[in-house]
C-alpha cells in the first residue's frame, strides 16, 4: 500500500502469494488499528481499495529504514549477496509460473 497508494484485497493476496481469507484477516486488524482505510475503487464502485491512513504511513517511514538495514546486515552476512538474490529471484519466478 506504501508504494500502490490504492490495492485490493486480491491484488495484495496475489502479489504476496498468501490467501484472500488470511489477507482479510490481516486488513481487519490493520483497519481496527487505524492503520489502513477502505476506498471506493475509481475504475469499479461495486469493489473497494485499500489504502494507508496518516497513522499508516507514519508507521511504514518509521520502519522502512529499520527493515531496509536489517536486510542490509543480512546480505551483508552471506558470501556472494548478489548471487542470493539471483537465486531467489529465480525460485520466485519458477514458484510463479507453477500456479
């Protein structure tokens, strides 16, 4: 939602390959939390979007750095980080094109 600004339920199950029902579930805390907020789709009214609140994108800069350094540290830790990430760019793309 941090770089979409407007995403479905189904657009976020498919892009994080998990299930609608457990995306739901995770969008009604968020929601309860003040964390995200429903939207009238613009191209279609019958669905609705998702997007994040103030408190939301507060929270995402407030981690985003935290999350990107901890990521960092982990490459960092590995003995070729480029050849990590080619390699698991490849087992999501072949995990991809089995579904």
């Amino acid at each position: 939602l941090h770089d979409a600004g407007l995403c479905s339920v189904r657009e976020i199950a498919r892009d994080a390959d998990m299930e609608k029902s457990r995306v739901s579930r995770a969008v009604a805390r968020l929601e309860g939390r003040g964390l995200i907020a429903r939207a009238a789709d613009g191209t279609d009214k019958r669905l609705l979007a998702l997007k994040l609140t103030a408190s939301g994108s507060a929270m995402v800069e407030k981690i985003l750095p935290h999350a990107s350094d901890y990521a960092e540290a982990l490459f960092a830790r590995l003995d070729d980080p480029k050849a990590f990430r080619d390699g698991l760019a490849q087992l999501l793309a072949a995990s991809a094109i089995e579904k």
